[in-house]
C-alpha cells in the first residue's frame, strides 16, 4: 500500500529534521523557563501539532486530491490561539497546504489529519475518538484525560512538553509513525 509522507515544505535531512525538533522545542522551554507558563505551554504544543506531521505516514485515501489541504483540527476551547496560526501559516505537508480548523461540531474525516481534542468536554473527546478510530487522522489529547487517549498525548515531564505515543492506536488508524519520532517519545505504548 502506498503512504504518503507528511513532509513540511522547510523540513531538513531526517538527522535535521529530528534534532530541530526535540532541541528546538526543548531550547524554547529553557529559554522561557516556568514563568512563562500555560502560554508557552501552549506555544510547544502548537509547534508539536505541526512538528509531528513529518514523522506520520497518511494513506492516500486520507486525502481528497494530490494538493487538498491538510486540516490540524482544534475540538472544544482553542488553547492555542494565534500561536497555532502562526506556526502553520504558508506551512505545507508535501503538496497540501496547512489548515487549521476550530471545530464547533464533530470531526469530519477528511478534514482532519491531526485532531486535537485536549480541551474538549469528556463526553466529546470520547465521541470524537470513537468516530475517528479507524479513520486515518493523528489524534492528540492530553494527560489527565479518563479513557483511552488519542495516538499521541500530550505530558508535562519537569516542567517540559513531552509526549506519549500509542503505536496500536496510530496502526488502528492506518497510520504509520517513524521510528525516529517513537525514539524522541516519553513512552510508546505498543
């Protein structure tokens, strides 16, 4: 079966690629420290959404057409605000131009590529998992949450993002993650 490969049109080498993306991310957060606090939080966070696509492989039937957009999907209260559209504006992952969607219903398929439902009521968070399991999107929730999570969730570890990864989750959803973002995973649920 073909995938394709969520690349950013500005992504370096994969040995680039991976040490922007855990030295980067992580040099955000020492420079800022734990004053900053939830906003810079969030700003990570916001990176990570897009820093994953990279790392993903997406079927083809995830997309509508060659250059459809790539939608990063927000369900419940928007944490991240205009740190999110700056972190994907003119961003591209391979020929489909990045979207952010903040989604007052349910989530489409097709529509979403990355689902972020950390901030979502239980009730949806659950329903939204539910009805993307099996879909080819890259769901992200958040520590705390009840239930299972999404592919990816979100953990605070000594004051830093990192993030946790089910990779049963991620095959589930006919996704496949690179090994190189699995290494840079606090834990990886097999």
């Amino acid at each position: 079966m073909a995938l394709l490969r969520g690349r950013s049109s500005i992504r370096p080498g994969w040995g680039l690629g991976t040490a922007a993306l855990a030295s980067g991310l992580w040099l955000a957060q020492a420079a800022f420290g734990p004053a900053a606090g939830a906003t810079l939080e969030n700003a990570v966070k916001a990176a990570y959404l897009l820093k994953f696509a990279p790392f993903v492989d997406w079927p083809p039937r995830a997309f509508a057409g060659p250059a459809s957009p790539f939608g990063v999907c927000i369900l419940g209260s928007d944490p991240f605000g205009a740190a999110l559209d700056q972190a994907v504006a003119g961003q591209r992952v391979g020929e489909h131009p990045v979207v952010v969607r903040r989604l007052s219903g349910p989530a489409v398929p097709g529509e979403c590529h990355v689902l972020y439902a950390g901030h979502a009521s239980e009730r949806r968070l659950q329903d939204a998992l539910a009805a993307m399991r099996g879909q080819p999107v890259l769901t992200v929730t958040e520590r705390g949450q009840a239930g299972p999570g999404g592919v990816i969730r979100f953990l605070l570890q000594g004051g830093r993002v990192r993030f946790a990864i089910d990779k049963a989750a991620a095959q589930a959803n006919g996704l496949s993650i690179s090994s190189k973002l699995l290494s840079l995973a606090a834990d990886v649920r097999r």
